[in-house]
C-alpha cells in the first residue's frame, strides 16, 4: 500500500478507526473457530455419502490440523516479509478456496484437499490476526482489542454449531462446509481499505506511513512511542529467527513454547470432543446433549468477554493463575466422577457443571492470555516468526493431544485421563507463577527492553560474583 492509501484509509475514518480495524482483523478468529467447530457436524453426514474407513476418516478430520501447522511455520515468515496486512488478504482468499473446495468435493481425496487448505489458512490466521492487532493497538487498551480475536474464535464455533443445527435435518454437509465462504469474502473486502502496522512499517523504512497510522490510532502526540519504535529497529539490525536462542531472548522462546503446549495438554479440545458423550451420560437425550454442547459454547463466548474486560485491569498473570487453577479443580472433580460407580443422578449433573466450568476457566485464562502474550513478547523484526514457532508448537501439541485421548481412555481410563490433564494444569500453573512476565499496560517496545536489560543485569551480576570469587 503506498503512502496515498495509507492516508486515504487513516483519514476521516473517526475516532472509531481503531475498533473498526480491530473487529475486522479479528474476523481472521472467527474463522479460525468456524471452520475449527463445522467439521464435527458435517462429518455425522459425510458418512453417508462417502465411504470411508476409520483411518480415512482420521485424515479427513486431521487433515486441518496438520494444514495449521504447515500454515503456522510459513505463516510467521510471510507476515514479517509481506506485511500483516497482506497475509489477512492472501489468508482470506485461502479460506475461501479451501471452504470451496470441501463444499464441491465429489470424492474423498478433494474433501482432505480442502481440509488441508482450510487448515493452511487456520494457521495464518492463528498468527496474523493477533500480531497485526496488538501492533496496531495503543497500550493502554492492546489487550482487550488483541484479546477480541480469541473472543471471535469462540463466536466463530459457536456459529458453527447452530449453522450444522439449522442444515441437520436435510443432512447438508456441502452447505455446512461452505458457508465459510461468506466470512471469508466479508474479511478479504473489509481489509482492502485497512492501514498496515505501523511498526512493520517502520522497520520497512515507510516512516510516514507509520506516523500516519499513528497519529490516527492514538491521542496526542506520538513522537515518543515513533522514537520507541525506531530505538527497537536499532537494536535490531540482522535480527534473525536464530537469535530467539540468544540469551536476552531465550525467556520469551520458553514462555512462548510453554503455554503453547499447555494450552493443549491440559485437555481443552479433548474435553471439549467427549462434552457430548459426558452430557448424554447424564440422562438427558441426543438432541438435549447436542443443545447442552450449544450451551457449553455460549459459555465460552460469555467468558471470552469476561476475559476481555478485565485483562487489561487486572493483567496477564492474574487471570492465567486464577484460570488455570479452575482447570486444575474442575478436572479432579471430573476424574472423580467417573471414578465412582452409577454415573447418574446427582453425580451427572457435577461433572456437567465441572465440565462447563473447566471451559469458562479456560476461557478466562489460558484460551484468550495464550494468544495476546505471544504477540507481545517478541522483537519487532522477528515476531512473525517467533509466532510463527511457537504457533506450530500448539498446533502440534493439539494433533498429538487429539490422537492420543482415545488410547488414553482405552488404557487408562477416563478417571485416571482426567486427573492426567490435571496434572498438566498444576505443571502449566507452576510454570506461569514461576516464569510468565506481566505486560498489562506496557508498550512493545518496553516489554523488549525489559528483556534486554534483564540480560544486562543477569550478565553482571555473574561478572561481579566471578570477580569477588577471584579476590578471594
């Protein structure tokens, strides 16, 4: 976009601009939870028009899963070459073709074609729509607009759920799987018009258009957050994906890689594929189980905006401790229950609520904190990337969590599954109290010299013990 567009986006737009620009790169969330969530009610239809064996069905239900990962790793890299923006645009078109794709398959090969693909953008998505919001946020309120993506990933599957309950009775899976199609096309328009980030456009050497996007999405003056901005660009020169090993930036690398990992080893996606089961156990019926899974999902949409209230109040840290440690309390209780004989009655309706508790923890801790983190602990030249890695990372550790919970429950057994995630939770809320940073209210460019600094420190700290040693 050359300096005139920028201009002619950022100009007359209002004192809105900047929640316009947020809610439209957070569509990239909602179709991250849509096309996540639609599959599970189309499959229940594919069955009767495809043939497939139970590896076959496998692929086609991870098939999106390993199009993430391959969309995560090159995503990050895209984003930092190409500009945020541009990757919202190019992942936009690729939701539209994969949905498609699934929408016209005539045999199952296509169908995992278009999976893949969907997943490809899934991954994109994952990454850019987080990182160009929180580049492009002021401080003060990044984490609420940054966290609006995760709030749409949760509407997104929500949407799903009614869209598969409004085509069950025709059992129209094309339509189902299609209907991605319309997001897509509402994202990719509504971005023609939207400014880059400023701060990769700084690093790019459009000073001008960086001040002018700027001067549109803060009050006053921004002279000093300019003057931040291009210290960091300083300090960055030949920044490399390989420096995340570099000492000052290994502590973001681990906390990165860690939550990502936790996010999925705690259970979330496997808790959230046995909810219907879990319900129908309880006594209630089919179409009152699937209802009830509705119900779980407004939950976590309701949280999500809990979470978003409050995170830029009361920080990060807060509310991953006080969500992880609901996890930790819901999931003994739900090993628990299905430890005892005679799962019914009273028992029934605890591991209900349990189970909608863990999703409302979830969603008020590691679900929405996990994504806003990661987009703002990373220097500036190497956060696409950064993303990018530890993107691949919780997408992998959801493709292992969800082949392994039906051997774990096989061999294990679904109490002993339970506390098993439990487990990870204590580990997962260990290594938050232990090692997260808090970022409530500062800038990105802050939060790197923190890092910097904190190597500073450490480095003579060491150098004064090993010169007091040698004294001695």
């Amino acid at each position: 976009m050359a300096t005139t567009d920028i201009r002619e986006a950022v100009a007359g737009s209002g004192d809105r601009f900047i929640y316009l620009t947020a809610a439209l790169a957070a569509l990239n969330g909602l179709l991250f939870g849509f096309d996540t969530g639609i599959i599970s009610g189309a499959f229940l239809y594919i069955n009767d028009t495809f043939t497939m064996s139970p590896l076959v069905e496998g692929i086609v239900m991870s098939g999106a899963m390993a199009g993430a990962a391959l969309g995560a790793a090159v995503g990050g890299k895209l984003a930092d070459r190409l500009g945020r923006r541009r990757l919202i645009l190019i992942g936009a078109v690729v939701f539209f073709v994969g949905s498609l794709t699934m929408a016209i398959a005539p045999n199952v090969p296509v169908l995992v074609a278009g999976r893949l693909i969907d997943g490809v953008a899934i991954g994109f998505a994952s990454i850019v729509g987080p990182l160009y919001i929180s580049e492009i946020a002021p401080p003060k309120i990044r984490g609420a607009l940054t966290s609006l993506n995760q709030l749409m990933v949760t509407l997104g599957i929500l949407i799903s759920y009614f869209v598969n309950y409004a085509f069950a009775d025709a059992g129209a899976w094309r339509l189902m799987l299609g209907t991605g199609m319309i997001p897509a096309v509402v994202l990719a328009v509504g971005m023609v018009k939207m400014p880059e980030s400023p701060r990769w456009l700084y690093e790019h050497g459009r000073r001008d258009d960086a001040r002018a996007v700027l001067e549109r999405t803060r009050e006053g003056d921004v002279d000093d957050e300019l003057a931040e901005i291009e210290q960091t660009v300083e300090k960055q020169s030949g920044t490399s994906l390989r420096d995340l090993l570099q000492p000052w930036l290994r502590p973001a690398l681990v906390v990165g890689l860690g939550l990502a990992v936790f996010q999925q080893i705690t259970g979330i996606n496997a808790v959230i594929y046995y909810a219907p089961t879990i319900l129908e156990s309880t006594g209630f019926g089919s179409a009152t189980s699937i209802l009830a899974t509705v119900g779980i999902g407004v939950i976590n949409v309701l949280m999500t905006v809990v979470a978003i209230a409050l995170i830029d109040r009361v920080g990060r840290r807060l509310l991953l401790l006080v969500g992880i440690g609901g996890m930790v309390v819901t999931l003994a209780v739900l090993g628990v229950v299905f430890y005892l004989p005679g799962f019914s009655g009273v028992l029934g309706w605890v591991a209900t609520a349990s189970l909608m508790l863990f999703v409302a923890f979830f969603a008020i801790g590691l679900g929405p904190v996990f994504w806003l983190l990661i987009s703002e602990i990373y220097p500036l030249s190497v956060r696409g990337s950064a993303m990018g890695t530890v993107t691949v990372a919780n997408w992998g550790a959801n493709l292992v969590v969800s082949l392994a919970f039906p051997l774990l429950t096989a061999n294990l057994g679904k109490p002993s599954t339970f506390w098993l995630f439990g487990v990870c939770s204590l580990a997962a809320l260990a290594f938050t109290y232990r090692l997260v940073p808090e970022t409530k209210g500062r800038s990105l460019e802050a939060i790197e010299n923190d890092l910097r600094e904190n190597v500073t420190d450490t480095v003579a700290t060491a150098a004064d013990e090993s010169s007091t040693t040698s004294r001695e």
